[in-house]
C-alpha cells in the first residue's frame, strides 16, 4: 500500500514541474526516483529500482523543450534462480511542448491546453523505466544461477508433470 505522505501533498507531486512564472531560458531539475515511486502503478512491471531522472527545461512563453536523462538501478530475481540480479536503466528522451486549445500528451510532442499549469512527469518515467529494461532478466550465462534452486525448480515441475499425465488414478477412483 503506498504511504500516506505526512504533509498532505499529493505522493506523485514530486514528479511534476509547475511552470507558470517560470523565466525564460534554461531549468535544471533532478527528481529521485525509489520503489515507493512504482507502488503508485499496479500495472508497474518494475517494483524496486532507485535512481534520478536530470531534467533540463528550455522555457519560454510560445513553447518549451523537455531533455530527460534517466539512470536508475533495478533489483529483480532471476527468471531461472530467483537471484537478486541488478540492471542499470538507463534513457533518454527528448520532448517539445506547445501550447493548444487542447492537451494532448504524444511521445515526443505535448500540446498543453490552456488550464495547465504544471508538467506530470510521472507517467514519462513510468515508460522510460520499463523501456530500458533488458529484455532477459536472467543471469548471463545458466552457469551462474543458483544451482541448488535449478534443481529445486526441475524436481517440482517433474512432480506435477507425473500428477497430470498419469490419468489411471482418477479412473480407478471412478469404480
Ligand atoms: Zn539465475
């Protein structure tokens, strides 16, 4: 269950930029990013990584440009060994920002409608932190996972394979 943040504010507010009243040029922001931060989405396939995200924010009143600089690093059990395995994730995005009758929120371009006042980053991290996922989260090599849990894995699936191939039990119960 995420926490309750003490001081009222919003949990994900941390991940928005407000900026109205903003001068015009260069921004530097740096937003932590910690696995309370993926409670937030259930659908989150990433549960526990830590890091920051560097923000620069070129602002003016006819448009901005968002850079985003993601590096995070990832704790996730193997998929052979359960393994505690560590991935760096690490992204770069780029985003032009208009402003519009409408908000529209695309990959790379963002029309902004005219009540918004602030830029929600969260759902932007959310993504990038997945698409920098490797796309096997196992040790390199099956020489490196934990060979006591292998074994383990192939002396229980073997256990259930006999129990559903061996249907002369159930037809015996039947008489
Ligand atoms: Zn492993």
């Amino acid at each position: 269950m995420p926490s309750r943040n003490l001081k009222g504010m919003h949990p994900l507010a941390l991940y928005k930029i407000p900026f109205t009243g903003l001068k015009t040029g260069k921004h530097e922001f740096q937003i932590d990013v910690d696995q309370e931060f993926f409670t937030h989405f259930p659908e989150s396939e990433i549960e526990d990584a830590n890091g920051v995200v560097d923000v620069v924010l070129n602002y003016s009143e006819t448009n901005m440009v968002l850079h985003l600089k993601m590096n995070l690093s990832w704790k996730v059990p193997c998929g052979r060994c359960l393994e505690e395995l560590h991935f760096d994730l690490q992204s770069y995005e780029r985003i032009a920002i208009q402003y519009g009758e409408e908000t529209e929120i695309g990959d790379d371009l963002w029309i902004l409608g005219k009540n918004e006042i602030e830029l929600d980053l969260s759902q932007t991290i959310l993504e990038m932190a997945h698409l920098a996922r490797p796309s096997n989260q196992v040790h390199d090599n099956e020489s490196d996972c934990d060979p006591r849990m292998l074994a383990f894995f192939k002396s229980d699936s073997n256990e259930k394979s006999n129990k559903t191939i061996d249907p002369r039990w159930d037809a015996l119960k039947n008489l």
